[in-house]
C-alpha cells in the first residue's frame, strides 16, 4: 500500500493507495468515529461493491443511499436524498458519510457532510479514475445549478481517501478515457518529467496496466497534494488546478451536465488554454501542439461543439475564478509550469474558441 500525506493542520489526511483497500475494514474502520454510517453509492457501483463495503461495517447501523447516475444528476436534488437519509435515520454528529462512486457521488457526500448539523465526518472511497486522481483530493465538495457546475459547495475535507485501483477493471472504457485527462493535467502545470512519463506510457494506461496505473494515481496524488497543502481554500495557487477547467466547464453546462462527461471537456478546455497561451506568447506554439498531441493520443475530444460558439464566451464568465475584474484563466508559461493570467482580451479568447469550434458540429 503506498501513503500519500495531505499536510492541512488539524485537518491532515492520509490518501490510501492499493490493491484490495476495498475489503480492508481495519483500515475504513480506522477512520470511523461513532457507530453509525451512512454509505452514498449510485446505481452503478452499488451493485458491484456496496457488499463489499457493508461487510467491513459489520457491527455498525449502517445506512445506505444509492443517488442515480449521472453528472445531470449532481443536483440540490440528490443533495436533499443525502441529507434526507440521515435525518430519517436519526443520524448524530459522530456518524460518518462513506462516499463510494465517481466524482459526482463523492461531491454530493461531501456537501452534505460538510451541511448536516454543520459539518460531520466523510470518507472518500472513489472508483472512478478522475475521482480517484482529482475529485476526492482536497476537500471541494459541490452540486450543480443549470447556469453554472459547481455553483453551490463548501470546502470539507476528508477524514481520508481510500483508492483501490482494482476498482477501475469495471470502469466502462469511456470514463477511464475521461479519468486520463486530470492525470495529463497535474503533468501539465506542475511537472514536466510527469509529462514526459504519460506520453511515454499513455498506451499502457489505456491498456489498464495496473502497475502503472497506480503510479499514475499516486504521482497525480502527490502533485494536487502539495499544491492544496499550500492553498486549502483556493485563494491563489490552487487555481492552478483548474488548467483547462474554465473552458471545461463551459462546454458542460452549455451542452447540458452529462452530455460531455467531465474529462472530456477539461482535455478539450486544455488544448484550448495551451493555444491561447502560445498566442499571447506565454508558451511555445510547440508545446501547445505537444499537449494537444498527448490529448489526442489519449482518446479525448480536442473540439469544442460549434453550437456553442456565440455563447461561449459568455458561458465561461460565469466560471468561479471569475473577478470583478474579469476572467481569471490558467495558462501555460512552459508545460509543467502554470500560471494564473487575468484580463485577456476577449477578442484573443473569442479567436480560441472560433478556431477550435471550427472542425465539429455539434
């Protein structure tokens, strides 16, 4: 089992990363204050691990929602299913939430956890590549409103983060593909060697190696670690992790949450940072065209949809790093190296989005 430490003060955590932490009740009951819990699957994953779960909580009242499917799903709506359960069961302040899904389940344990009675334990035991990479690292715990993703949340964090890699053999092709975007990401702005490594391995992690994939996992980890030990609540250097986000983020609520999963739009919204870094003369038009490279060879869409085109520019001002100043963009200086840019001309940005909505229709 590999240990990956996120330093926060009395609110440190330790990321679990291994083969078979899934059966391993020592270490969930470790983590586990009071006697009751209140597991958050969805209708996937319930069928395929929630036994597994409710064994190693044998001994404890244990309760169980299963939210529905889906990024359309990620709602105040399912939230009210989350809080409604704990009432129902007569949850108390030392109960502990067990987030057990892809990103849309841990954010949605998470909001509730950091709601109910004004805050009580969660743990992060995410299957999905990209929640596992990203979204069950560093306490951001959120829902969606149809004018903007991730619009109503709270900072909570985790008493820990339980990955058991094995988890991705079931995962369908699509959503491994989308989990690969975050993995290039942290390679992106931050480490250059990283990025190096994904573009050298990239076959393998589609192939599901699972050595490999585990690396990955943990480097990724690593990487999103340091950065929010340094930045919990996103006040400078955390935004870094938004690279491609701000684009991302765009396509999603303008398609409709669920349309384009997750990964999908931040590996297009990332070939777009990268273009419209070398056209302010941030990074070389050579590193730009190496990134789109390495997204491309990683199955993920590097077009944005053309029906979005007159929107999109007002679509990606209702994003969070959004000032009263303006729009506050990730862009590239180097690959393996961010950076935060404020006030860029909308006319640059406007020739990004024509340029990459030119190639699809929809």
């Amino acid at each position: 089992m590999e240990e990956v430490q996120l330093a926060l003060g009395e609110a440190s955590y330790t990321i679990h990363i291994g083969p078979g932490l899934l059966d391993n009740a020592l270490l969930l009951r470790r983590y586990i204050r009071g006697q009751q819990v209140l597991v958050v699957t969805n209708t996937s994953i319930a069928p395929l691990y929630l036994g597994r779960i409710q064994a190693s909580l044998a001994g404890l009242s244990v309760g169980v929602v299963i939210l529905p499917d889906g990024e359309e799903f990620k709602t105040l709506a399912s939230l009210d299913l989350v809080i409604s359960g704990l009432l129902q069961g007569g949850h108390n302040r030392a109960t502990t939430l067990i987030a057990l899904g892809g990103g849309v389940v841990g954010d949605t344990t998470g909001f509730a956890a950091a709601c109910y009675q004004r805050g009580v334990a969660f743990i992060q035991v995410p299957t999905t590549l990209l929640a596992q990479v990203d979204s069950s690292v560093g306490g951001k715990t959120a829902v969606n409103h149809p004018l903007g993703k991730n619009m109503i949340g709270a900072f909570h964090q985790p008493q820990a983060v339980l990955i058991d890699p094995q988890t991705l053999l079931t995962l369908p092709r699509r959503e491994l593909v989308a989990g690969l975007a975050e993995v290039i990401k942290h390679g992106a702005l931050a480490d250059l060697a990283y990025l190096e490594w994904i573009e050298a391995n990239i076959e393998d992690l589609l192939a599901l190696d699972l050595e490999k994939m585990s690396y990955a996992i943990k480097r990724s980890c690593e990487i999103k670690a340091s950065i929010v030990s340094q930045d919990e609540k996103e006040l400078g250097a955390r935004a870094l992790l938004n690279f491609g986000h701000t684009f991302g983020h765009a396509i999603e609520t303008g398609m409709g949450y669920g349309a384009w999963l997750h990964g999908e739009a931040v590996g297009t919204g990332m070939v777009m940072a990268a273009a419209l870094s070398a056209r302010l003369g941030l990074c070389s038009v050579a590193d730009s065209k190496r990134l789109r490279r390495l997204v491309e060879r990683a199955g993920l869409p590097i077009h944005a949809p053309s029906v979005l085109r007159e929107q999109f520019l007002t679509l990606m001002g209702r994003d969070k790093k959004a000032t009263d100043q303006g729009l506050r963009l990730v862009l590239l200086a180097a690959l393996g190296h961010a950076k935060l840019v404020d006030n860029v001309s909308a006319l640059d940005i406007q020739a990004i989005i024509d340029d990459a909505s030119s190639r699809v229709a929809n």
